[in-house]
C-alpha cells in the first residue's frame, strides 16, 4: 500500500477559462511522469481523500497493461477534474440538468448555470456544441462535492488544496505479468480491469459509496469514512492468486461487459456525439464500458429507455453483457452461449434469436428474415417505442425451453 499527499506529487498551473465556462475553471494539473514512482505502476486499486475522509475509489491499468503505467495519469485528472478547477469542465446533458435541477445557491451549479444561454432554463437537449456539453469530464455528483468543500477548491486556495488531498495506491499482485502470458495489446488492459480490478472496485464503491463516484446516487455517499478503514479493505479485496488470462473464456467480464447502473450511464453516456478519449475512459473506468457508450451512442430517445428498462426488469437468471461489436447480448446466467443479440439499426434495434420464424411469430414478432451463416439466423427490425422490453426477455425464455 503507497500513500502520497498530492502536493508531493502534482503542481498546478493556472491558465485562462476556455470560453463558455466559469472563470474558476482554470487549472491544469501537471506531473514528471519520468520521474513518476516504480510502486505507481503497474495495474491496481486507488483511493482519493480529502482532509482524511475517502472521496473516490478507482481502478488503474492502462490500456496495454504496461509495467510503466503509472496511475499518476489518473490523479492529475482527478485533483483538477473533480474539484471542478479543470479547464476540462464539461459534463453529460443528462447529469448537468440533474445539477441544475437539484442545486441552487452555491457558487459551482450557479457558476455553470451563468453560462447558458438562458441560465437553469436552458434546453440542454436543444444545445448543440456548447463547451459544458462537449464532453463528460465532470459528473453532478463530483460537482456536489467540490460545492461542499468550496472554502478548500475555491480561487485562492490553489497553493494549499493539494495537501489537503491523500492519494492511496494498492498494487495487485507482484506476479501479475506473468498471469497475462499470451495477452496481447487491449487484451491485457481488458483482462486486468474486468477479471482482477473490476469486481474488487465494485464491491468496494458499493460498501464505501464515495461521493464521487457515479455508481453512488447523489445523496447516498457515506461520509467521513477514514483513511484506515479504506487501505484495509482495498488490501483485501484483491485477489491474492490472479486468474491467468484465458482468450477462449468468452464468458469472462473481459469480454462481456456488464450494463453500466444507472447513475453512471446518467453521468456519462452521451447521445449522438463522440466523447473525446479521456472522457471514455473515465466512463470506462467507472463501469460504462467502451462497447456500452458505442452501443448507446446511435439510440434514439425510446432505444435509450428500452436499453434502461431491459436493464432494470431482467430476472436474475437472465445476464445482459455488451461486446466490442458493438452489440448488446442475453444469455442463461452461468452459461456461455448469447440467445438473443441486439444491434442498432437506423433508429430501430435488430434483433437476431436462434428460435425459428414461427416461434417469433407467436411471441408478437414480424417482418423476419433469416442468415443462415449466423447462429442466431432469425433475424428482424423492432420500434423501441412500440416493443415492451419483456418481449426480448420472453425471447430468451422461449430459447431456453429448446
């Protein structure tokens, strides 16, 4: 376990607001990545604290997986991203109106709010391009916090705020390189995150609900819990034997991405417009998987809810797990094989299903042709405004009784 103040670490530097934003959106966060510490490197667990009290726990590997890969590039993101000093500060449409709607009277929702056109009242779905909008460096809940803590994050307060910030790193496993023999590129990345980092930060935002974090709706966090209570359960809820890479397990967390909850898709899943890189992987990192955003990003307004509703009614032997196709798949919990696929289409989703014409005939569904080179050969167009989300999962029920 490595722990750091992020002074020792990090320095600021103050340069001009980019148009459109608040004028304390105004640092940038610089580090000597040569001169980055040997124990920040490599995949791990990391927690952020301010005053001693946890207020983000994440997970750090890298693309690649790469032994030099310091989790330095997450911190300088975070002490400026979400204390909402970043030039970066941009949001979601959906988690800006969430602040908006939800806060008023503190200088951070009034500061974004002087920006718009018609201040709280701006359309934001009727926005395009505005720079708050164009990307999603920043959720409601981090803008939450850095309001609460105001008198530490405020303009003025830039030579002290970095000590007051603890910065904690629990490494995996020292073996961990070996376990990725026969990974390659993304793969290693994929495998670290999913299978050894994922499960751990997970359990671990849910036991601690950081207050921002996204998966921690707002007005949920726990406060005020201290730094000894989160280095020892991060140290335990890693995996004291790593699971060794295995290309063939098509049913590893790996590759098969789980729905992003709700919060999170919320937070950070934007419709029609690409996220810059670094949002992405923000997104990623906190459960919103690159296939998912890709997935999303064609929705129409009816496919976005369809996508939720699935997501929330599903039984709990159903599984739902996106790929990199993109593509959204449903399966037996426990099991390998997907039995329904689901890709966008023009507005419309496409379903695919091993069940035959006639048995989608008979569970409402038309309009089918077949693939024959595909497993699942029946195929057919469905409105996500006119379909309930339970025909897809009375689909899977129908190949489950084959």
């Amino acid at each position: 376990m490595t722990l750091y103040t992020a002074d020792r670490l990090i320095t600021l530097r103050r340069v001009d607001p980019p148009a459109g934003k608040p004028a304390w959106a105004n640092l940038i966060a610089d580090v000597d990545r040569a001169a980055a510490p040997a124990e920040l490197c490599g995949p791990g667990l990391y927690a952020l604290l301010l005053d001693g009290a946890q207020f983000y726990i994440g997970l750090h590997v890298g693309e690649q997986a790469g032994a030099d890969c310091s989790v330095l590039h997450r911190w300088v993101l975070h002490v400026v991203g979400q204390t909402m000093r970043s030039r970066e500060t941009s949001f979601s449409r959906r988690s800006l109106r969430r602040l908006l709607d939800t806060r008023s009277g503190d200088p951070v929702s009034e500061g974004l709010a002087a920006c718009l056109p018609q201040g709280r009242d701006t359309d934001l779905a009727a926005l395009p391009g505005h720079p708050l909008i164009r990307g999603a460096h920043c959720t409601a809940q981090k803008a939450v916090f850095a309001a609460r803590h105001w008198d530490v994050f405020a303009p003025g307060n830039e030579d002290a705020m970095l000590s007051r910030i603890t910065c904690l790193f629990q490494p995996v496993a020292a073996d961990w390189a070996g376990r990725l023999d026969g990974a390659e590129g993304r793969e290693r990345g994929a495998w670290a995150r999913e299978v050894w980092l994922r499960p751990a930060e997970t359990a671990l935002a849910d036991r601690f609900r950081p207050i921002c974090n996204a998966a921690t709706p707002i007005g949920t966090q726990r406060d005020g819990v201290g730094l000894d209570e989160v280095a020892a359960a991060m140290a335990a809820a890693l995996p004291r034997v790593l699971p060794v890479f295995d290309r063939a397990d098509d049913a590893a967390p790996a590759n098969a991405r789980r729905p992003a909850p709700a919060s999170v898709v919320e937070a950070y899943a934007e419709r029609a417009e690409p996220s810059d890189s670094a949002a992405a992987m923000l997104a990623d990192e906190e459960g919103l998987s690159i296939a998912e955003q890709n997935f999303r990003r064609p929705l129409s307004d009816a496919g976005d809810r369809f996508v939720d509703t699935l997501r929330d009614t599903a039984p709990g032997n159903i599984e739902l797990y996106f790929t990199d196709t993109p593509d959204l798949r449903l399966r037996v919990a426990g099991t390998r094989r997907p039995l329904v696929r689901l890709t966008t289409a023009h507005g419309s989703l496409c379903c695919a299903t091993r069940l035959a014409p006639e048995a989608c005939r008979r569970l409402g569904f038309a309009d089918m042709w077949l693939r024959e080179s595909d497993p699942m050969r029946t195929q057919f167009l469905f409105d996500p405004a006119a379909t309930a989300p339970g025909a897809i999962l009375d689909l899977v029920g129908a190949n489950r009784l084959r």
